[in-house]
C-alpha cells in the first residue's frame, strides 16, 4: 500500500493519523495518506525563518533555471512517493482514481503545469510588470533611473489546496522563484500533484526546507491560515467565507466567469457558438474558469438550443476512455445533491432546463459506484433567477437575456469575462467595470489564460511590498551593482 508522507521542511513524516483514499470506481484503497495536526503545523511554523533564509541565499535566475528543470521531472521523470517511485503514468491514473477526473484531462493538466513551470520567467514578468529581478535578490535596485526597494511580507506562503482540478495548482508555483517557502494543505482527494510538484523541484535542486505539506483536518487548514502573514486559499463559498476580508489571505474562490455578447454581436450568434461551448465544457468543466454563464441581450432561446442540443451528444464514460469528458464525483451524493439544487430552482419561475427534453438520459447518470452529471443549459428570462448567477463542478451554464443597458448593472461579481463586441462606448464600460477581474476582448475562452498575467489577484503584490526609498550612497546604484544585483 502507497503511504504518502506528511513533509516537515521536505522530511518525510510517517502519522500513525492516516487517511485512506479509495478509487472512485471500486472502492478498493489507493494509498493511505498521514495526517499533520494542528499542533505540529504550529511547531514548524515557528521555524518559517529559517526557511526563508535558505531561497533567500539563491538567486531569482538560478531559481528559474531550476524551474525549468522541474518541469520536466514533473511531465517525465520516476519520482519518490513515499516510500515507493511514482512514474507519470502512475500519476495520471492515481489522480484519477481518487478524484474521478478522466486520464484524459489529467494528461493535459499534467502539460499545463510543465508549461508552467517551463516558462515561469515569462509568469514572473508578467506577475512584476517587468521588474529587473535582480533587485529582488539585493532588495533594492535602479530601474529606468528609478531607485526601487521591495521587501516580503512573510516568511512562508500557506496554501488551502483543492480537489477540482490539478492545472489550479500552476497558481502557486511562483511562489518558489520569488524566494517564499511553501506550506501545502492538500485538498482529501487530490494529493498527489503538490506531492510530486514538490519532488520534481527537490530532484531539480530546490533546498528540502522550502517545502512543507500537511495534509489534515480543517483545523490544520485554520492554523495554517492564522500563522503564515500570507496565503492562498482555494474552496467553495461556505468554505471561504470566513476568510474573505482578511487581508493576508488572497481568496480563490466561484469564479462565476461569462460569456457576453454585445448587442451587436448577438445578432449573429452563429459564429462565436464554438467559443462558448468551449468555454462551459473545458476541462470537464471543473474550473473558476469556465463560464457558468452567457449573457446576452436577444436570441438568448436560440443561444441556449443550440448549446443545449451540442451538450446533448455528451455521455458519461469510463475514466480510461480516451474520448471522456466528463468528471465523475468520487462521492455519489454531491452529484445528486447538486442535481437537487438544480432541480428545486427550476421551480422558481424564469428559468427552463433547455437540455432535458433533448438528452436520452437524465441530468444524474450512475456507472457502478461513480456519478456523473451530463452537461445542463438552462434560458433565464430574469437576471435576478437564482440559476443565472449559479456555478456548479460540472458543465452548467444559464443563458441569461438582459438589455445591454441594465447587463452590468445585473452582472455580479465575475473572475472572467469573455466579451465579444465592436461598440466602443460598451467596451469603455466593461474596462470600468468593478465586477470583472480578467477580460478578455474578443473571441477567447474564459479558459484560455494568458501565464504572463495575472489570474486572479497577482501573487508577487501578495508576497512583497515596495518601500519609499531613496538613498546618497552612489555606489549601490552603479551600472555594475544594478546588473548582476551583487
């Protein structure tokens, strides 16, 4: 039986506090899992210093080369788990087994995380708006003849991990380049990707103590939040809603991302039906990124046939098979509390399930022990309707019909906005907007993400902060310093 260690500053730690995780399919275990109380969380954490000063000691160009290098130990090497070797194979269908994902789709995410990490110099430009990262390693520098100083704002980064979707945990990989240890929690289902990031940078040359990874209870989640100065944190709304006003903690939360056409282009809706169905179907459907939502001013019925009969043609299938497209939930009973959901708020006037009167099968599908939920489009007249602003771990999207002059006023809180559109005056409102974090202009897929930019909040802002500075000592500032950051 694989026993997945906790890691104390990269040492493995054998709990007799053990988790098992089952295959979704069988039932049959994987592999137990130890578990880090909050008590032992709170002891390592005292030494996040001493962490610190060791990536401190490297450089920010070294520090990438190494990332390059990870990557591909990640996408291609034999790795440790425990005491066992991990082949990417074997990564592929564990993550599988255990969060119901097709192997398909974690091959993807599998490349989408060597991408990462092979052109994190690209993200961590983008992330710096071009900052000389020398002065990173100096903390302080000149730059277009401006004296620069940044300082970090915390010795360790937290990270409250999830189980949705591997390709997420991209988000925190620069945290390493920029010289911040990492506290991993797990999401219960999904070890297994912080588990082998962690190893393919260890195998590249990362020092062991820049990682920790605790899989535990909540309140080992809880002690990780209140004793790191900064993390990240990746749940539901229940989940999350604590946390959302504390400063030092940079929220990861629904995405609620849409596709919008403006009146313009909803006259001819046609063209752009690839961009939207990619949009809600990516991926499984399992990400912030996806849209839930297409919001248009007319031809909003006709909109929602033609996804609904597109959706329609999907079917559950085994995870192996290389045509799946769908996840399954590892627990039967949140498909069918969510088909529930659905289905309650249905009742409530405004919305109609275009799709169930073209699919063969219900929305809920059973093969053996797993679940899956086929993809649901549902027309909502009224923007207020509780499904037009809903999200959901599967392919869901509401078609939601509203006059260009009142869509932003009825929008919400939205992480990505696809907005096709040629009116100047409604794209000069967009790029006003408060409510949309990333817009994207044009016919791109709330999937598509641009490395180089942000994706929800910017991590390098969340772990350092530039000081006023200036100083009269002319030879920190020589070409020479500048360059080489010594």
């Amino acid at each position: 039986m694989i026993h997945i260690p906790v890691l104390r500053a990269g040492k493995p730690y054998y709990s007799l506090d053990t988790v098992t995780l089952t295959h979704f399919e069988t039932g049959e275990p994987v592999a137990v899992i130890s578990q880090a109380n909050p008590g032992l969380i709170a002891h390592d954490l005292n030494r996040a210093e001493e962490c610190k000063q060791v990536l401190d000691r490297m450089t920010v160009k070294d520090l990438l080369k190494i990332c390059g290098t990870a990557g591909k130990h990640f996408a291609e090497s034999n790795l440790p788990l425990g005491e066992n070797q991990q082949t990417p194979e074997d990564y592929i269908k564990q993550i599988s087994a255990t969060t119901g994902m097709p192997q398909a789709l974690c091959r993807r995410n599998l490349e989408k995380i060597r991408f990462v990490l092979e052109n994190m110099e690209e993200v961590l430009t983008g992330l710096t708006r071009g900052l000389d990262f020398a002065i990173l390693d100096r903390g302080f520098g000149t730059q277009e003849n401006r004296a620069l100083s940044f300082f970090p704002q915390t010795n360790i980064l937290g990270a409250i991990l999830p189980n949705n979707s591997p390709g997420v945990h991209s988000l925190w990989l620069p945290a390493i380049p920029l010289k911040v240890p990492l506290a991993l929690r797990p999401g219960r289902e999904e070890p297994w990707t912080p588990f082998r990031i962690v190893q393919a940078f260890l195998k590249a040359g990362i020092p062991p103590q820049a990682f920790s990874f605790y899989p535990s209870s909540y309140a080992g989640a809880s002690e990780i939040l209140m004793r790191t100065d900064r993390s990240v944190f990746f749940g539901d709304s229940s989940s999350i809603s604590a946390w959302k006003n504390d400063p030092k903690v940079q929220i990861h939360g629904p995405g609620w991302s849409k596709v919008i056409l403006g009146a313009d282009a909803a006259e001819h809706w046609e063209q752009y039906i690839d961009v939207i169905a990619t949009s809600i179907l990516e991926n499984g459907g399992r990400s912030c990124l996806n849209a839930s939502g297409v919001w248009v001013s007319s031809h909003g019925r006709e909109i929602a046939e033609a996804l609904a009969k597109r959706f329609a043609k999907i079917e559950a299938r085994k995870s192996d098979d290389p045509e799946a497209s769908l996840a399954a939930f590892s627990n039967p009973r949140t498909a069918e509390r969510i088909s529930a959901i659905i289905d309650s708020q249905l009742k409530i006037e405004g919305a109609e399930d275009v799709t169930k009167r073209l699919r063969i099968k219900d929305r809920l599908v059973k093969l053996g022990r797993s679940a899956y939920l086929l993809p649901t489009i549902v027309y909502c007249t009224d923007p207020a309707h509780p499904l037009a602003n809903s999200e959901f771990l599967f392919p869901f999207a509401a078609v939601v019909e509203v006059p260009q002059n009142e869509l932003l006023k009825q929008l919400g809180p939205t992480l990505v906005a696809t907005v096709i559109t040629e009116d100047p005056e409604f794209t000069r409102e967009l790029l006003a907007s408060r409510q949309i974090e990333r817009l994207n202009l044009g016919v791109i897929p709330t999937s598509r993400i641009s490395w180089n930019q942000p994706h929800e909040g910017n991590l390098f802002e969340h772990l350092y902060k530039q000081r006023a500075f200036q100083s009269r000592l002319a030879p920190l500032f020589s070409p020479e310093v500048s360059a080489t950051g010594r």
